[in-house]
C-alpha cells in the first residue's frame, strides 16, 4: 500500500540525514551544528528529532528535512521526496509528486542534448575537425573527452531539427526554454551552432547547461565563449565546473584549487591533479563559496594571471572569507593560465600550487607591483587596496603581521598603519549597524519569560496549562494555549502531533520558542523544573505589578500637573499596596 508524504518525513530521520552532510553535536535532547547556509564561529543550528525539523538562529533558516535537502543539495520537492522514499522504503503513488517542473523538463532535454553534442564529436565526420582540435591542440585525451561528456555542435541547422524535433518530438518552445536553441520564425535555430560544447553539471550530475567556444578559425565577432541563459535550471554564479567529478578528491585532499575556465581545470586532471574546479570567470560567488565549503574549508585561487586587477575577484576573495573559507593565491609567473602552465609542466603547476601565498600576502604583492611605493600616491594607493582586507582580520596576531608588513614595506610607521586600518574596520562596523534589523533576542523581559513558562509546562504539565492560562498577555501564546485545550479533549499530548495541529501562522515561532527553551531545560530532574515553573509563576506576577507600577505612576504625574490632589492621594494608596504585595512576594521567593 502506498504512503504519504508526511508518512516518509515522519520515518525519515532528520538528524541522520543532515549528520551525513555536516558535522553534529548532541546537546541535550537537540543537537547543534554550524551553520550550513552561512558562515558562523559559534553554533546556532539545532535540529530537533522530537520535532523533525531544523533552525538556524544565526541566518533564521528553517525547515522539515525535505526543505533541507531542497536547499542543501539544491533538490526540488518531487527529488526530494523521492530520495526520501527510497530511503525510508515508503513508496508513493505517482499522484502524489507535483506536476513536472520546467527544471526537470530542462534537465532531460541537456541530457539528450549532450549525448547528440558527443556523438557527432567523437562518431560523426561533422566532428572530425573539432576532434582535431582537441586532441591536437589542446592534448586532451579520448578518455578525458569521454569524461567530461564534451562535445562539438556543427553548423548544420538541418541535422539539429531532425534529431530534436522531428525524431524525439520536443516542442521548439521547450528546446529554447533549455537554451539551447533560440526561436526565431517558429525555427529553432541551434544557439551553439559551430562550437565545441562543454556540458555544465550540477554537484550532483545533472546536465543544467552548457559552454560553447568558437573553433578556431572562426569568426572575430563571435564571443569566444556562449553558455546557456539564465534558465530554471542554471544559474551561471551557482555552479562550478568539474565538481560533480572531482568533489571527492578535494574531501580526500582537504582543499580545492579553482581556475577560471573549463580548459584551465580540465587540463590539470588530465595529468593528475584531481582537486580543482573552474567557476567560469574571475569572481567566485556566494553560492559557489557556500558549495565549496560543503567539502573543504580550504580553497587555493588558480585565476588568469591578469586577476589581480579585478575587483569582481576581490570580492569573490571577501566572500568567500567571510562564509569561513580559508584563501590562499597560487601565482601563475609567466603564464596566462593553468591550462598553459600544466601543457608545459604539470610539476610547474603542482608546484605553483604548493607555493600558494596567503591572499594577504598576494593583496599586498600584486598592489606594490601595481605602484609606485616610492611616490606618496603610490604608497596612498597601495594603502588603499590593502587595508580594507587587512581590516577584515579577526585575528589579531595575524592582522598585527600583516600591519607590520606593510608598515615596512611602504616605509610608514606601524601606528599609522595600525590607525588606518581600525579606521576602515570602525567605518564598516557604523555601516553594518544601520542595516541591522532588530534583534529577537533583544525581546522584552515579559515575552520571554512567558515562552520559557510555556515551555516548561508542555514539558512537564502539559495538561495544567489552562489554568495558568491567566500568567499569559502575549496575543500569540493566547492562541497557542487555545489551540491546546482543543488538542487535549481528543488526544494524549505529544509534542509533535500537537505542533502539526497548531495554524499554520503559529508553527515557524512556537517551533523557535521551543527549540530554545526547551534546550536550556534539559538535564533537569521532574522536581527541578516544576521549581523552575513556580519560580517563572511568581516572576510573572513580579513583573505583572511593575507595570502595573509604572502605569500609576504615569496617573501621578499626570495628577500632579493638574493638581488633583484627591487623585494624587488615591494612586499613591495603589502604589503603596503594590510595593507591599511586590515585598511579599520576593519575600516568599526567596
């Protein structure tokens, strides 16, 4: 018999799941982790098995395990469940998956569409001249062709139709929704027409695009290299070059060594450098550094010798420090690009990648070649490119190095040095604060004190919480302990089915509440935490009566300055019986 989606969450094990992708800690009957999504010293990720779900109180994502694997591996929701029902072995009736996506539809379309590419490459007379070029330009072996499933698409609009449209049937619509076609007249007309095609894969070997290059000979008003638009399925600034084969390798290696261009990673594998990756470009992403940084915390930069100059690069280099990655510069000395260099030698490249430079090193190198430090101008402009990078360093032995370094270097002393770069950090700081929203944690007394008594007695006293119900002022807790009494008259109280009946517009803040609190509360005996509930109970009633001060309080003044001696005297009566009631009390908790 088949299941149901929320069957397969129910026996999928969220904890494991994620176990297997990042590294967890078991902390009381939740366990933490760093954060996957954003980059985090300290750990604000939880996962709550009670709960099946996960939150990140750093970045604020969320979720069940199937918005885990969508956002983690970049699965949508029929991938997801799928995997989870082979998992759990709950099989599903086809009834229950969404309609096909467009990004499935695109996935199966590139599929065909590199396979035709290679067939009239390595098969086809069509493709013997791009083979050429390949094998005799470019060294590349059959096997590394084969590999890396490259292909070649001649000019020959008539070919294309036949294999697409008239043979596999697929709507012209939805050849150029793939992009690999554009339409033009109710033609499609092929958008790789006379190149040599490097498919694009996802991390995990989906076909989500392609690269095309000119052969040479070619015209000089073409592009040298086309990829696929932005589509459903690719995202040039999400996807990197080769990691679908070589993600394994940069596990074992403990590093990945990423280069511009397809060629300049595929060269080096072929003679045995496995752990590298090409991002397409000069700028590395925050999507490409979040990727990365699910299989090494280390990235050694191979870029074209010109991109040292390039403020896109620069940026990369900050993002990928700040989500975490430690950055070093391989300098390619005399080369344009590791593909030269490892045609040449591989041993100069593998060496070339050994000597790697610490990226402050290599920021601090390529500005003294760029200018002159013997001119004032020079040294205000070396100055410049280096210190915001400097001033990013949260350790302040190595920042201290790095000032010292410079300081020599440009012949200046280490205060001024020193003085510019907490300026530059002070002035990023400033900015950092006006953006910033308001902090949840920064909530008042009252709410928080009414969460944690909340919590505490669903843990402990479930079935007492509506008597209580009193102690509670907050609008959403009010709806919560409603919900409650409703669940109660039909079921014994379990914490998970009680959250699934909870409205939709509870569920994201009580599963927050929860989380928290009931993690502060976890090596507490019975005793304990009903001593813990009575002592929350008199501090609500504490704080009950300050306010209840300051509104009289705010009476008296507003007495005074209309001279309403009758209503001075009478709130300063209620104000005295509260200071003795708020007395009593303290007197009694302590």
């Amino acid at each position: 018999m088949a299941g149901t989606v929320e069957e397969i969450k129910a026996k999928a094990d969220i904890v494991q799941i994620i176990s297997e992708r990042i590294n967890v800690k078991k902390a009381g009957k939740h366990f933490k982790a760093l954060c996957p999504f954003h980059g985090e010293k300290t750990p604000s990720f939880m996962i709550s098995p009670e709960l099946q779900i996960y939150k990140c109180f750093g970045c604020s994502l969320g979720g069940d395990v199937i918005d885990f694997l969508e956002r983690y591996e970049g699965m949508d929701f029929n991938e997801a469940v799928e995997y989870l029902s082979e998992r759990t072995g709950i099989k599903l009736e086809s009834s229950f998956f969404q309609p096909k996506k467009d990004r499935e539809k695109i996935v199966e379309i590139n599929e065909l569409a590199s396979k035709y590419y290679q067939y009239l490459l390595l098969k086809h007379k069509l493709g013997k001249e791009a083979l050429a070029y390949l094998l005799e330009k470019r060294k590349l072996t059959i096997a590394t062709i084969q590999k890396f499933r490259i292909g070649y698409s001649p000019g020959n609009q008539e070919i294309f139709e036949s294999f697409f449209i008239k043979k596999k049937g697929i709507r012209v619509r939805d050849l150029a929704m793939a992009g690999i076609c554009y339409e033009k007249y109710g033609k499609a007309i092929d958008r790789f027409s006379g190149r040599v095609i490097f498919p694009l894969f996802d991390h995990r070997n989906n076909v989500v695009g392609f690269s095309g290059r000119v052969m040479p000979g070619s015209s000089q008003e073409l592009a040298k290299y086309i990829n696929t638009p932005e589509t459903p399925a690719y995202h040039k600034s999400e996807v990197l070059f080769g990691l679908n084969f070589t993600k394994e390798e940069i596990k074992k290696s403990a590093f990945a060594i990423i280069t511009e261009g397809e060629l300049d990673a595929i060269s080096p594998w072929q003679r045995g450098v496995k752990n590298i990756v090409a991002i397409k470009g000069s700028a590395l992403t925050e999507a490409h550094a979040h990727l990365l940084s699910r299989f090494t915390k280390n990235i050694t930069l191979a870029l074209d010798a010109d991109f040292a100059g390039n403020a896109a690069a620069k940026r990369g280099i900050e993002i990928a420090q700040r989500l975490g990655l430690k950055v070093k510069v391989a300098v390619l000395k005399g080369y344009k690009d590791p593909d030269e260099m490892a045609l040449v030698g591989i041993e100069k490249f593998s060496d070339c990648v050994k000597k790697a430079v610490s990226v402050y090193d290599f920021i601090i190198g390529s500005a003294m070649e760029k200018y002159d430090r013997q001119t004032i101008e020079g040294k205000m402009d070396i100055a410049r490119e280096a210190i915001p990078f400097l001033a990013k360093i949260e350790d302040e032995i190595v920042k201290a190095y790095y000032i010292e370094s410079l300081s020599k270097k440009l012949g200046v002393p280490y205060e001024s040095v020193y003085s510019e770069v907490e300026k530059n950090r002070i002035s990023k700081i400033g900015k950092q604060d006006e953006k910033r929203i308001d902090d949840p944690v920064a909530r008042k007394r009252r709410d928080r004190v009414e969460e944690m008594f909340l919590v505490l007695l669903l843990l402990e006293q479930p079935e007492k919480v509506k008597e209580y119900a009193l102690y509670f002022k907050s609008t959403f807790i009010s709806k919560v302990v409603d919900t409650l009494g409703v669940f109660l008259k039909k079921k014994v109280f379990d914490i998970r089915g009680f959250v699934q009946n909870l409205p939709d517009e509870l569920k994201d803040k009580f599963n927050d509440i929860y989380l928290i609190n009931s993690s502060e509360f976890d090596n507490l005996t019975s005793l304990e935490v009903k001593k813990e509930i009575e002592l929350l109970r008199k501090t609500l009633e504490l704080i009950t009566i300050s306010e209840k001060q300051n509104e009289i309080i705010e009476r008296i003044k507003k007495s005074e300055k209309n001279k309403d001696k009758d209503d001075v005297k009478k709130y300063q009566k209620q104000l005295n019986d509260l200071v003795k009631t708020k007395l009593r009390l303290e007197g009694k908790a302590s």
